[in-house]
C-alpha cells in the first residue's frame, strides 16, 4: 500500500548516474533510514532492493480488502525523545502512531499478566504480586535499566562487563528465588527468539527496556506505512531507486569495493557499499569469501535466528474479539520454557479499524515452532508443512476462540520459507543472528568491514534485531560514513 504509484517506480536505467557516492542493498528498515541520512547530507546514494516494495520485514499485504501486517507487530522508541522518534524528527518524517496499553499481556495455562504501558507501574505491580522479592524487583530493573542506557550509549563500563557473557537466565537465578517470577519476567522471549536459558542478558535488556521505558507503538495504516514513509522521504532527498533487482555481486579491486552487479548483467559503480541483506550471504556469496580472514570464518561458526509460522485471518464483525487479549499465550508452567511452544496473537483492527473493510476484524498470529531451525532444514513439502500448520494453529485458537471457524473469511499463511522468499534472509531468519552471549554486544558484526568502504547495517549487525535497533543502525553506519568520509 504506497502512497502514490511515483514512488514505487524505480529510477529510469539511462538516468543513473555513472558512479554513486553510496549504494545500499536492501530497502530494509536499516537500508531505508541508512540511505535517507545519507541523501539528506548530500550523497548521491542508490538503494537497491530485490522485492517489489520497500520495507524487508516491514511489509503489509491486501488479500479481499484486509491490509496484513506481514511480519512486524509492533515498533519500540516512536516516541518524540527515543530513537525511532528522533530519527524520522531528523529526517522530517511525519507520521502517527498509535501507543499500546497495555504494552502486552502474558497469558500461561494457570494465569494471565497484563504488562502496563509504564515501567514503574509493571514494577509496582511485580513487587505487589511477589512481595517476598520486592527488593529483588527493584534491584534488577536498577540494573536493567543502567546497562540498557550503556548499550545504547554504546559505552564500555562496568555494567557491560558484569552481564555481557551472562545469559538471562543467569541473571535471573542471580536476583529471584521464585520461579514463577522469573518466568514472567522471561514471558517475551519471543521477541528475540531464544528462550532465558540461552539468550543474552543484554540482547532481552534492549528489547524489553525499549518497550517498557520507551514505549511500543503501532504506526498508523500499518507497518508498510512505517516504511513508506521512509522511502518517500529518501526520493524526496534526491535519491535513486531500483525496485525489483537483485544485487548478484559487489565487485572489488583488492580490499576495497567498487560497485555492485545486478543479476541481470549490469554493473554500477560507488565508492561506498551498504549491506542491509544476510551476512552470510554478503561475504560468501557476494564477494565470494575473496578474502581469506578470520572475520570470515568467525562467519562460518555463527548461527541464524529462529524463524516463525505465520497466519493472518479476516474474520466478520459479529466474532466478539473484546475479549481476547493481545499478547503471548505459552504452554510453559516453567521457568525454563522447556515446552517452549508459544503463540503471539493480535487483533490490529482493534487498535486501527481502517486495516479492515468497514466492520471485519483482523486476526494475526505468530507460532514459534520449539528446534524450528532444525526441522525446517529438514523439510521438503512446504505446501503441506503450511497447510498442517494453518490447521493445528486454528484448532489451538478455537481454544481461546470458541466459534472461529465460522467467521473466518479470509485465511492466509507464512512459512520460513515464505519470509525467505520476500527478504532472502537464510531459513527466514527473523532477527539475523540468533541473539546469545557469543553473537550480541562486541561479538556480532560490526559495522565497518575488512572491505575497504564495505559497511554491514541492519539486524545481522549490531546492536540487534527489532526495528529500534535496525534504525540505530542505519542511522549509525550512515554516520560513520560522513564522517569518515567511506573510508
Ligand atoms: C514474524 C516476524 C515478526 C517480527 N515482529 C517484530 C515486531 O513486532 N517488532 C520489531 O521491532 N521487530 C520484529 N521483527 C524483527 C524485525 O522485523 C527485523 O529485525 C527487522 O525488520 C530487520 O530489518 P533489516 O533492515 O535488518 O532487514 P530486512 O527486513 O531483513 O530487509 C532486508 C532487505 O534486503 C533485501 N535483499 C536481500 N537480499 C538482496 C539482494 N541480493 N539484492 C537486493 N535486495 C536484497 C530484502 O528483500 C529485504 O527487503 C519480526 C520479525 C519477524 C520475521
């Protein structure tokens, strides 16, 4: 859903220019506010990307008059003094969004929380119903919230030294006793993708403080609007285009990056190159792992996130949603989420009607499927993979909504490999890198290259997954490219 059909045209091919200042691959949300910063500074920057709308995983799709969410639900920091807010208040982005609250709710077979829009209010709320832990609560969200405000000063302290190597469940068992507590405070793994035991402290800090402190917002019209406005923004600056073509090589001269060539021949040249697409697939397949470094085979030992099954339902207005809370519903009892089967599901029609034909209702839902990256290396027949999941997924919602089946009008699905057809990210990695001790903070990629005037932006580098981080990102390389100027 663009604005105007202007802006999905790609730039006319005898108007390029002979040599780019910068080209970005990948109209991701990284590759988008990259490439505006630099075009609003003056860059004669190209931004190349394969689908035929901008935006990776901030996408939207109509089937029958309803507008889904592809993959994105909600965005942390939209607010005026937080990254997301200040980064589109830098770029002259205007755009409404709508703020959850409850930012969330965790619902476990024997009990429900909601969590509230405010921090202090979740603290208050915690100590409340964990009173023999109150000074616990306290003191963890202290240092939560400290070394959330290190990451992203990106400061090295002692904060940072004490939690970098530990996971959060480590840090848990280091504050709390109670076991349903720390599996309360563990209830949005989701949004990282690994459970307590395994994901990094800092990576669940700059998630979960980002939404608690700094909001987490819908934006207006859908998530492809978030990122069409970017992209508006980017031709405004000047910038060129080329939708639908796929970046096949970054050609070289030794150590240093030239350009790029298109899968269908052509090649353009630039003095710097962005990657906004898979890691992996910039240095081995791109560049044909040409150099011969330990940045490479640290690439080799790293390892994708999970990805997810999707289903987007339209159902008619006569389903009586007001009920049903938005949030995730696990099977866990445990705080270890050894069942570790969760589901996410929304209505984004309640927040925003106009994504639905006049009185319909949308219904979104996100299943994590446990050892998922496993199975679906190992699975053949995606077609029936869909089907039987499309099927399981419904009977599970019947659970929480009795008549379902009755009012659903319109019925579509995702797999990994759907979302690794739309992005090409690996396996349909949803957050690159998966987000443990040994790829998060220092040890996930940086920026800046061993390819001279090769920079990384977006969710396989640093600081991580979401689209908070990504607009850091973005914004981050493009900084370290004027200043320096792409060397
Ligand atoms: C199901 C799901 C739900 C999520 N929910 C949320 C959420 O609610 N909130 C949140 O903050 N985050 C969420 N995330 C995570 C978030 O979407 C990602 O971390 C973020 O969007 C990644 O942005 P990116 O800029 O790094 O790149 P991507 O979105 O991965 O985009 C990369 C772009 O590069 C293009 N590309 C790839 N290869 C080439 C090539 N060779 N040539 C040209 N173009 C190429 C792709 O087509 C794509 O457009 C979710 C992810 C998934 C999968």
């Amino acid at each position: 859903m663009l604005p105007s059909k202007t802006y999905i045209q790609s730039t006319k091919l005898d108007r390029l220019y002979p040599c780019y200042d910068v080209i970005v691959i990948g109209a991701g949300i990284a590759g988008l506010i990259c490439a505006a910063f630099l075009a609003k500074n003056g860059k004669k920057v190209l931004l190349i990307e394969q689908h035929s709308i901008p935006g990776g995983y901030c996408t939207s799709f109509k089937r029958k008059g309803f507008n889904f969410d592809a993959a994105v639900h909600h965005i942390g920091g939209c607010g005026k003094w937080s990254i997301v807010g200040r980064c589109f208040k830098t770029l002259g982005i205007e755009m409404n969004f709508y703020p959850l609250d409850p930012m969330d709710n965790l619902i476990f077979p024997k009990f429900s929380i909601e969590i509230p829009a405010n921090l202090e209010d979740y603290i208050t709320r915690l100590q409340e119903r964990y009173q023999s832990e109150k000074d616990s609560v306290k003191n963890f969200f202290n240092d939560f919230i400290k070394l959330y405000r290190a990451t992203f000063n990106n400061e090295k302290s002692q904060i940072i030294d004490k939690y970098k190597d530990k996971t959060f469940g480590e840090m848990l068992n280091a504050f709390f006793k109670n076991d349903e507590l720390k599996m309360v405070l563990s209830g949005q793994w989701g949004y990282i993708g690994l459970p307590p035991a395994k994901a990094s402290a800092i990576g669940m800090c700059q998630m979960m403080i980002n939404y608690l402190k700094d909001g987490a917002f819908f934006p207006s019209g859908g998530t492809q609007e978030f990122a069409n406005a970017i992209f508006k923004k980017f031709i405004d600056f000047g910038g060129h285009v080329m939708l639908s073509f796929k970046v096949k090589k970054i050609l070289s001269s030794g150590n240093t990056v030239k350009g790029v060539k298109l899968e269908e021949g052509k090649e353009i040249a630039s003095d710097v190159v962005v990657s906004n697409i898979d890691a992996r697939q910039t240095f081995f397949e791109l560049l044909e792992g040409r150099i011969d470094s330990p940045f490479l085979r640290k690439i080799e030992r790293m390892k994708e996130s999970c990805s997810f099954f999707l289903l987007y339902l339209g159902v008619g207005a006569e389903l009586d949603l007001s009920e049903l809370k938005r949030g995730f519903y696990h099977t866990s009892n445990d705080s270890s989420y050894a069942a570790g089967e969760w589901m996410y599901i929304s209505v984004p029609t309640k927040i925003c009607p106009s994504l639905a034909p006049a009185n319909k209702q949308i219904i979104s839902v996100v299943v994590y499927i446990k050892d998922g990256t496993y199975k679906y290396k190992n699975i053949n027949d995606w077609k029936s993979f869909k089907q039987d999941m499309t099927l399981s997924t419904i009977n599970r919602l019947e659970h929480y909504i009795p008549d379902i089946k009755k009012h659903i009008e319109v019925k579509e699905a995702a797999t990994p490999k759907t979302l690794e057809r739309y992005t090409l990210n690996t396996n349909g990695a949803a957050y690159g890198w998966e987000v443990s001790v040994n790829q998060i903070w220092d040890n996930r990629l940086p920026h800046k290259t061993p390819f001279d005037n090769l920079y990384l932006a977006g969710h396989w580098t640093r600081p991580g997954p979401g689209i908070c981080a990504v607009v850091s990102s973005g914004w981050n390389v493009a900084n370290l490219i004027m200043k320096i100027g792409g060397n």
